[in-house]
C-alpha cells in the first residue's frame, strides 16, 4: 500500500497534469490571439499607411500607443478580476478587444487608429498578470517552470501563425470587396468574440469550483498551492516596497525594458523592412518574418532549459541579446538573400530567447519582501519599451529615408542590454 508520501506525490502529478491541459494551454490560447491583435497592425501598414495617409512617424505612434493603455490598466484590470472573478473579467476584455479588433477595419482616419489601439491596450493590460495570478491558485510548484514558459512562447507563435496568416488575408480577394488590410483586421478580430463566450462556459473561479479535479486534489490543491493566498489584514508590509529603493531593481527593471524594446522593435517593424528591402508580397512576407519568430520560440525553450541545467542566468541573456542585435545589423547589411535572411532567423531568434531565462534574475536578487512590487515595477518600465521604441524607430525612417538608423538603435540596446546584464551578474556574485 503506498505511503503518504507517495500519495502526496501522485496526486500532485495528477493535478500538474490536469491543470496543464485544461487551464494552461487555454489560457495560453487568449495570450495567442491578443499577441495577434495587438500587432498585426504591423502587416496592416503595409497598405493602411498609404491609404490613411499615415507617415512613419504616425505610424509608430499607432503602434506604440497601445503600450499606454497597457501601462494604465495594469493595476486596474487585476483589481477587476479579483472583484469579478475569472469567468466574467475574462469575458469581459475578450469581447471589448475583440471589437475593437474588429473595428479596426473600418477606421477612416489616423486618429481613429490612435483611438482603438488604445484601447486594445487598455483592455489587454492586465491579461498576463491576471492569467498568472489565476493559474498561480492551481500550479503545484513542480509544474511552475512549464506553466511559465508556455504562455511566453504563445506570444512567438501568435507570430508564427500570425504572420503567414496576416499576408495571406490581405492578398487574398476577399468575399467582402473590401481592402486586404481591412479585412484581416475583421477575421482576426473575431476569435476573441468566440474566446469570451469561451470563458463563461470553461473557467473555474478557483480549485473549489474546479469540478474536473477530485475532492481528494482539491483538498491537495487548497492545502499545497499559496500561490493566491493574500496576507491577513494588517500583517506586517516591511519590505513591501524594497525593489524601488534597491539599485539592482531598478536595474532588473532596465534590462527587461531592452529586451522588450528590441522584440517590440522587431514585432512592429520587421515586416515593412523586409517587404522595403526584398519587394516581396504580403504573403511572402509573412512566410520570412514567420522564420525568425519560429526559430525564437524554439530557442527561447532551449536557452531556459539549458540555464536551469547550468545554473547560469546573466549571460543566457546577456550573449542571446548581443547576437541578436549583432544578426539584425548583418541581415540589413547583407541584404536581400540567402545569407541575409540567415542573420535574420539567427537574429530574430536571439532576440526572442531572452524572455524565460530572464526572470531568474530579480526572484532571485529582490528581497522576498518586495518581490511582488519589484515585479510590477519591472512590468510596468518594459511596457514604456512598447509605447516608445516603435515610434522611435518610425521617427529615424521617416527623418533618414533608410532603415539602417531604426537598425542601429536596435543595436544598440542590445549592447544596452549586455552592459547591464553584466552589472547584474555582480550583484549576483555577492548574493
């Protein structure tokens, strides 16, 4: 008969296992298709821009003013979802960004562009943070890693799907006669309309309501998992806000604002570089930048698994960020080609890999204390990545007529970016 421990066991094997496929890989679903939505305006500039009128520099601010929203509803939309429940604060942002979404395909004017990225980012700003506080109730510690890692890599892949899929829509003669950008605005937005009715019907509140789990997992899950449990009322918070006074906070906070500057950098301006350099069609355009985001998904496993082996955290962020900068450059220097669309995957790759392994980093340095700010904190900096590198790299284009300034600031927070992972990795050494 086996012992206690051995039941203990089992039962978390059965919950980490349940709790992957019936929450973890539907949640990563809704991180997927609002990684959609929130850039495939990317692939829309390739035809709205001169239809709408938009410059470059316009168009960067449409692309990053997003990012805004996403800064200002953070703390909001966490707040919502613990008054409201999973179910319906899920539903609800699901269906207010899928219509916006939607509505994209019929702005008229650039400030109606402005208007609903927005509030896209307005309604997506806290999905990440919510779906982690979510799934944090459910994921026994064993399983945290890959609980983790599965909704970051649904972000590459919405990129990968994404992008073949976007080019398609806006080649294709479509049923409704209306402009290619137009429509993939329309289909795409209309997944997250089915996502919302998605959530009412699928989401327990908590593991009580979980009737997929056993009483016996339940009780397991209640008594196991603190990853939801708040501090009692007046419990001490000494410590709470450490991370802002701490130098390797706000450090932490830096590289994690050049690793999303240079993948936001890459996300929202790869596309019209490759279709201005190569002259290739939407959908082949979506083939190409389909390779690096694939390649980055793959490694961004790779690189995390292999830090978790060695040990090691800076420097599985620190090299990927050089290289990927460095392959950037060479593919914009090499040009159209075979050798060039190499650097391109090697760097698009590098760029993306960095994510995982970084987050090792601050839950290791911070002061227990003030993890859950430092966090925030760190979120909140990156977020300002979004709102300001795209516009900043609009700007450079439109001002040089040529895509080597955008390149070269993309360089150049990745050298940024290296510098800073080595003040870290000093800070890692004494601790």
């Amino acid at each position: 008969m086996p012992d206690r421990d051995e039941q203990a066991s089992a039962i978390e094997a059965s919950v980490g296992r349940k709790v992957l496929w019936r929450l973890v890989l539907p949640c990563a679903l809704y991180i997927l298709i609002g990684a959609i939505d929130r850039t495939n305006v990317s692939f829309a500039a390739l035809q709205m821009n001169a239809d709408l009128g938009m410059s470059g520099t316009q168009y960067g601010f449409a692309a990053g003013v997003l990012f805004i929203g996403y800064v200002l509803a953070k703390y909001p939309s966490v707040l919502a979802y613990e008054t409201l429940g999973m179910r319906h604060w899920l539903a609800g942002i699901t269906l207010a960004w899928g219509l916006a979404a939607c509505a994209m395909g019929l702005v008229s004017a650039h400030w109606q562009v402005y208007a609903l990225r927005l509030f896209i980012g307005l309604m997506e700003g806290g999905l990440s943070s919510g779906l982690m506080i979510y799934l944090s109730q459910f994921a026994p510690d064993r399983w945290r890693a890959t609980i983790l890692a599965i909704p970051i890599m649904s972000i590459n892949i919405a990129q990968v799907i994404g992008s073949p899929l976007s080019g398609w829509l806006i080649d294709v003669d479509n049923p409704l006669g209306i402009a290619g950008w137009r429509f993939m605005f329309l289909v795409e937005g209309l997944p997250a309309l089915a996502l919302a009715l998605f959530a009412l019907l699928h989401f327990p509140n908590s593991p009580a309501q979980a009737r997929w789990l056993s009483t016996a997992e339940r009780d397991w899950v209640r008594d196991n998992v603190k990853g939801a449990v708040r501090p009692e009322r007046g419990q001490a918070q000494d410590g709470r806000w450490s991370a802002l006074a701490s130098p390797i906070g706000w450090i932490c906070a830096a590289i994690w604002f050049c690793i999303l500057a240079s993948n936001y950098g890459v996300m929202f301006w790869l596309p019209t570089m490759v279709k201005g350099l190569s002259g290739l069609s939407a959908t082949q355009t979506g083939l190409v930048v389909a390779l690096p985001n694939a390649a980055a998904a793959i490694a961004l496993v790779l690189n995390a698994r292999h830090s978790d082996r060695t040990g090691e955290r800076v420097l599985h962020v620190a090299i990927p960020a050089l290289v990927g900068g460095s392959g950037l450059l060479a593919a914009y220097l090499l040009g159209p080609g075979l050798p060039g669309l190499a650097m391109l995957v090697i760097g698009g790759a590098c760029t993306g890999c960095t994510v995982a392994a970084f987050w090792a980093i601050p839950t290791r340095l911070l002061d227990p204390r003030g993890l859950a700010m430092g966090i925030v904190m760190i979120n909140m900096l990156g977020s300002f990545a979004g709102a300001t590198v795209p516009a900043a790299m609009g700007w450079l284009r439109e001002s040089s007529g040529s895509f080597l300034p955008p390149t070269l600031l993309l360089f150049g927070i990745a050298l940024t970016c290296a510098a800073l992972c080595l003040a870290a990795r000093r800070h890692l050494a004494r601790a």
